[in-house]
C-alpha cells in the first residue's frame, strides 16, 4: 500500500480485468482467478500468468532505478522450454507497449518460487509478472492501464500463437 492508500490490488484488478475481457473479445477462453482461489489446484491452460505491482518504496540508490517491470517463472518447470517463450513473449510484448524496461536484477526468491506455482498442473506454462513499480510507475499503471493490459495481452496471444519474440 502507498502512503496515499493506493493499492497494488486495485492496479493488479484493473489490469486483470481488461487482460481477461481483450483475450475473451479476441475469441480465447481466459479465466480471471484470485491468487488464492481454490480453483488453481491442479489448473490445466495452456498458460497462466499472476499479475502483480511492485513495491511504493522509493528505493533512492537503486541501480537501476526502483521503475519497470519483470516477469519470471518457477526455478524448477516441468516446460522450461515453454516457459522461457512465455517470458520471452512477454517481456518483449510489454516493454514494446509501456516503453518501460525489463528490470531484472530485481527478480526475487518469491518470484520464482511463487506459491501458485505449486498449485497448478506442472504442465501448465506459468509467469508472475510484476507491472512497474507503484511509485515510480504509477501514472502507466493507474492512468494508461490500458497499454498496460495490451502488452500483456499482445504477451500471451505471441506465446499461444507459437510466435518467436525478436
């Protein structure tokens, strides 16, 4: 939560919302799931992506600034290959829409060892993706959601498709 009572589960609403109703409009089956929802016990798709917002901390020596964004999958898939195209496709996706950039030296051990991870089918390609930072990136994340939502989007349509990411 930020001083000013933002919520990354506002940000993380909003974006999911407009990410499952473009993937629905666009004729895919997309389902809109709480981190904890009973239903992920054994989740089959042909991909699952955790929507998250980082940190309201300013961070002042960061290096690179606390802004951007970063995706990351669990350290021990059962589809490494998958996986790695998932992440692929969106970190090339979203970065092309925001213009924000991949901020990698930031992934954590919670990222990678995120419980939902756990909780679905292993054969199910899975990413976490963390959309900016709530400080620094706060005008795309509550004022341009939707560029937010599209590159997502535009993520998860490449990898479904089977488009190799440049």
């Amino acid at each position: 939560m930020c001083p000013d009572g933002l919520t990354e589960v506002e940000i993380n609403r909003d974006v999911a919302q407009r990410v499952v109703y473009i993937l629905q409009s666009l004729g895919y089956q997309a389902d809109l799931l709480e981190e904890f929802d009973p239903r992920l016990t054994g989740y089959l798709a042909d991909a699952l992506l955790s929507i998250h917002a980082d940190s309201c901390e300013a961070y002042p020596n960061a290096t690179p600034p606390a802004s951007g964004f970063k995706v990351a999958s669990v350290e021990d898939s059962l589809v490494p290959e998958a996986e790695e195209r998932l992440l692929a496709c969106l970190a090339q996706c979203y970065g092309e829409h925001t213009g924000m950039y991949f901020h990698a030296n930031s992934i954590t051990y919670d990222m990678t060892r995120y419980h939902t991870f756990y909780e679905i089918d292993g054969r199910t390609p899975a990413a976490i993706i963390e959309t900016g930072f709530m400080l620094a990136d706060r005008h795309i994340l509550t004022q341009r959601t939707d560029l937010v939502a599209r590159g997502i989007v535009d993520g998860i349509v490449c990898f479904i498709e089977g488009e190799r990411p440049q």
